[in-house]
C-alpha cells in the first residue's frame, strides 16, 4: 500500500502533466475551430467584437486609387489628398486614439518616408527629419482611429457569404465577403471629403461599386486581413470632389503586446494646407 508521502508525489506529478498538457494545448483552445457553425454575419460580427476588445495590435496597410478634388472643395490638407493613392505603412496601434505609422507616400511620382502619429487628440507628421503637429478639425483627426478600422468595414458590410478557408501568415482563417452598404460608407467619408452625409438616394447613385473581403482567424475570430474595393462619384457627395477610388488592404498581427507610442518632443505647428510644400508638391 502506498505510502501517504508517494501519493502526494504521485498526485503532484499528474496535476503538473494536466498542466503541460494544457499548456501545450493553449489552455483546450488551440487549434478549436470556433468559426464552425457560425453565420457569415455571425462571424463578422464576432470577430468585430474581437477586435474592439484589443488594447494593442499591429497593422500593415496597402493604399491605392484615386481621389480626384478641385481647388474649389473645402478639404483640410486637400492638396495632398487630391490625386492619385500609393501609401504603404506598418505600426504599432493602442486604440482609441494612440497609433504610430511609418509609411511610404508615392508624391508626384517620388518616394516619401514620413511617420504619422497620433496621440489623443494630436497628429503629429515626421518628415525630412522634422517632427510638425498638424491642426486639423476633430472629426477629421478621428478619422485616424486604426482601430476602428475592421469594425468600420464591418459595419458597412451587407449581404455576407463564407467564401471559404485561407491560410494568413501561418494561421488559418475563414473567408467572408460582402458588399458595401452605400449610406454609411459615405457617410463615414463625408468627413474626410469636407461633406455632410448624403442622402440615402445619393449614396446609391454616388456607388458604383464596393466589396469587403475580410479573413478571420479560426481559432480566436480576429481578423488577420480586410480588404477594401470603393468606387464612388464624390460629386454627389460633395462639392469640388471628383472621382473616390480606394484599394485598402490591411493585415493585423502582434495581438494584446505591450506597445509605446508617444508624441514627438518640440513639434512645429503646420497648417494642413502646406502639407504640399513641405513634400515639394
């Protein structure tokens, strides 16, 4: 008969092999499929109440298209949104209101390396070694929300459907498409565009087309890409705006990791309107 003494061990080894074996496992949750039953909704959704829970993420964005605006159009900044988009970055995000891109803007034809940074209620635009806080109105500064992002493409989205299994660096995710909910794309926009929200009538007539792709991480409903196609006649949404084209990719990483992202020290103030002469356009 065992002796008191060996039962405690033996009673110990087994809870520390429980342990590692759960460990191991991630605590039961690794490699458990918990997109298996749900909805396409259901699973946007999820994984848009997954990525508002986060305190801190990664994102790498890809930016392309064109937004056509005339000297006419009431556009902070406006001579450096006009034209054609080529924008890549990558930078830490706490939401809501701390991010720290670096990013490379195609201007005229040249190469730009600038870091956009946000913290509270300040943009602050690294640039030629020069650190400048731009004064821009607040509904614009909101704008600059990354982590809002997925939830916001989510939200726009209609008509759902699965389109099947993709591995994304390494992790499995679910496919799922949509359309674009035109009144509150644009109304989302209006803002950056200098607008009011159009109406419904105008929404639709001003979309001529959208879609969401987004890819959502099997095992945690994260997303881990979204992908946005826009097209839209910004004449009906505003005055002095052409063209909306927009081609956004944006793969999110490093979940729930410490980050520190702070303000430049001793940045000038810039106007947004000389955005265009600090790069030369």
């Amino acid at each position: 008969m065992a002796s008191p003494l060996r039962r405690l061990v033996a009673l110990a080894l087994l809870m520390a092999a429980a342990v590692g074996l759960l460990a191991a496992c991630g605590g039961g949750g690794d490699g458990e499929d918990r997109a298996q039953g749900l909805s396409p909704a259901e699973l946007l959704s999820q994984s848009a109440d997954a990525a508002e829970a986060l305190e801190s993420f990664r994102i790498a964005l890809e930016v392309g298209g064109e937004i056509a605006l005339s000297e006419g159009a009431g556009v902070p900044g406006g001579q450096l949104l006009s034209g054609p988009l080529d924008i890549s970055g990558e930078g830490p995000v706490a939401p809501p209101d701390r991010a720290s891109i670096d990013a490379r803007i195609e201007v005229s034809g040249l190469p730009l390396q600038v870091n956009i940074t946000r913290v509270g209620d300040e943009v602050f635009i690294g640039a030629l070694g020069q650190d400048f806080r731009l004064g821009l109105p607040p509904e614009q500064v909101a704008l600059l929300d990354f982590g809002a992002l997925y939830p916001t493409l989510v939200a726009w989205t209609t008509d759902p459907a699965e389109a099947g299994r993709e591995e994304i660096d390494g992790t499995q995710t679910v496919k799922v498409t949509g359309a674009v909910d035109p009144e509150r794309a644009l109304a989302d926009l209006s803002p950056l565009l200098g607008a009011d929200a159009p109406s419904r009538a105008d929404a639709r007539a001003a979309l001529r087309q959208g879609t969401v792709e987004a890819w959502i991480g099997t095992e945690d409903l994260l997303p881990r890409r979204v992908h946005l196609v826009l097209d839209a006649d910004g004449s009906r949404v505003a005055e002095g705006v052409g063209a909306v084209e927009i081609d956004l990719t944006a793969d999110m990483s490093a979940f729930d990791e410490p980050v520190d992202i702070q303000a430049p020290e001793n940045p000038r103030t810039l106007d947004p309107e000389q955005l265009g002469g600090l790069i030369g356009g």
